[in-house]
C-alpha cells in the first residue's frame, strides 16, 4: 500500500511512447484518484485481500517471487538508501539486480530498476499486456477479491520482470507499513528494517507500538531479520515479534570513531612554504 498520487501518464509522440503512455493509463484505472495508487474503491475492503489478492496474481502468473531471492525493507526512515546501498553493494559483486522502490521523480518506471537501470519501455509494456490477462483470471477464479489496486498490479510486475531477467537478488522496498502491504505477499529471504519513527499514524497507528507491530508484520518464522538501532519500544516490539517466530534477530551497531585527534598537516615543500605565510 502506498499513498502518493498517480500522474496522468504523459501522451509521448513516438510510438513506444504512446504504447507506455497506453499501458499507463491502463495501471492508473485501477488508482483511487483521491487516495492514491494502494487504494482502488473496487477492491475488496476484506484485511484477507489485502495480501490475498496480490498472491493469487502471483500464483496465477507462476509464482515469478518463489524463483527469486528477495531482500525486503521496512521502516520510517532509510529505506530508500538502504535499498539502493544493497543494490549497488550486490551489483559491484558481479550480481544482477533488481530493485524496486518507490515513489518515483521523473518516470513511473524508475520503479523497477534492472541492474541499476529502470526497465526499459518495451519491458514494461509487456509486463502490463501479462497484467491484462492476470486480471481476468483472477475477477474469474476469485470473484470476491474485487479489482487490484496499481501497487498490487505493478508488485507483480516487478516480480514478473525479475524473474524475466535472471536477476540474483531482488531489493524491495515496502509501500506503507509492512504487515497488510502488497509486499509482503511475496516469498521473501531476509527482512531489514530501517529506523521506525511516527509515520501514517492515521493508518497505522498513533504510537510507536503500534507502528512498530504493523512494519515488524514482514517478519517471517524463522528468517533471518537485521535491524537498524531503535527506539526502546520499537525494540521491544521486534525482539517479541522474532522470539515469537524464531527468527534471528540482529541489531546494528553504532561505529565508534578510532581517533579524534586530527593527523598533522604534511609539511609544505619549500618552494610553497612562503604562500602559506600569514
């Protein structure tokens, strides 16, 4: 689930312009125009859904995330960085990457990024055209579920990308929250969590324990969770949530300076030395 609100796709003269342009408007048709792309007032409102309608997409197009290892990031501050840190750290150790973050700046495919480059129009046209058909499937196999909203759509085609592309890690980051996210519908390897603070309290919560217990929800019984250094009620809530699943929980750790002495100034050579003169 996500906030910001949709742009109306740009018309673009060319013609892979006007096919993304096309496939655009298709993804924003299933947006709340006043709430934004995690809201669709056709979706069924049921908290089952919530994740259950993104899961059926997946499973109807073959499960794209089960093939894939998948960092998931939560979190008030810091996920954006630490998605991209992790990204680049793995690009520069020779993995293929993909990424997916939002929002975006300029274009909505900044979204999906393969190997440090959002995907490529003609990519992102075919995974739409794949939505299409996914859709009907599942108003056919799951009537109850309602229509998806553009985050679930475009989770899922991040994930059928991914898969299309081989990548050897694949970084996302969360919408809002964590527990009821479209996100967190996905088989994922390892969930981090960036520094949680007071975000959406309309949505999520007026406390600190409250949020921390919606964001802490992509916690998975016995995975692997590493944390940035928290608040105490923040701490308490995810030592209880891992303790609860058996998983391993590691905090980060502050890095202490070795030094606070400042190393002298290299000598000038001679020719120099009357410049510096006061």
């Amino acid at each position: 689930m996500t906030t910001e609100m949709p742009p109306p796709p740009d018309p673009l003269p060319h013609a892979a312009g006007r096919e993304e342009s096309s496939a655009l408007e298709w993804l924003f048709s299933f947006a709340d125009w006043e709430r934004g792309v995690g809201w669709n007032p056709n979706a069924a409102p049921a908290e089952a859904w919530k994740l259950g309608r993104t899961r059926a997409l997946l499973d109807l197009a073959g499960a794209p995330d089960r093939d894939l290892r998948i960092v998931h990031i939560a979190g008030t501050k810091g996920k954006g960085s630490t998605g991209a840190y992790i990204e680049s750290i793995a690009r520069a150790a020779g993995w293929r990457t993909g990424l997916y973050s939002q929002p975006h700046l300029h274009t909505y495919r900044e979204r999906i990024k393969l190997d440090g480059r959002l995907i490529e129009v003609e990519a992102f046209v075919r995974g739409v055209d794949r939505l299409k058909d996914l859709v009907e499937r599942l108003a056919s196999a799951h009537p109850d579920a309602g229509e998806p909203t553009t985050f679930e759509l475009t989770t899922v085609l991040a994930m059928l990308a991914f898969a299309e592309a081989g990548v050897d890690l694949a970084v996302i980051e969360v919408g809002l929250g964590g527990r009821l996210d479209a996100t967190n519908a996905l088989h994922t390897d390892l969930s981090v969590i960036t520094t949680i603070g007071l975000d959406h309290q309309q949505i999520l919560g007026n406390t600190l324990t409250k949020i921390a217990t919606e964001k802490a929800g992509i916690v998975r019984p016995g995975q692997l969770v590493i944390s940035a250094i928290q608040r105490p009620a923040v701490r308490r809530v995810l030592v209880e949530r891992c303790q609860a699943l058996g998983a391993p929980l590691r905090f980060a750790q502050r890095l202490e300076r070795r030094s606070t002495t400042r190393p002298s100034p290299l000598p000038l050579p001679n020719s120099l030395a009357p410049m510096a003169s006061p």
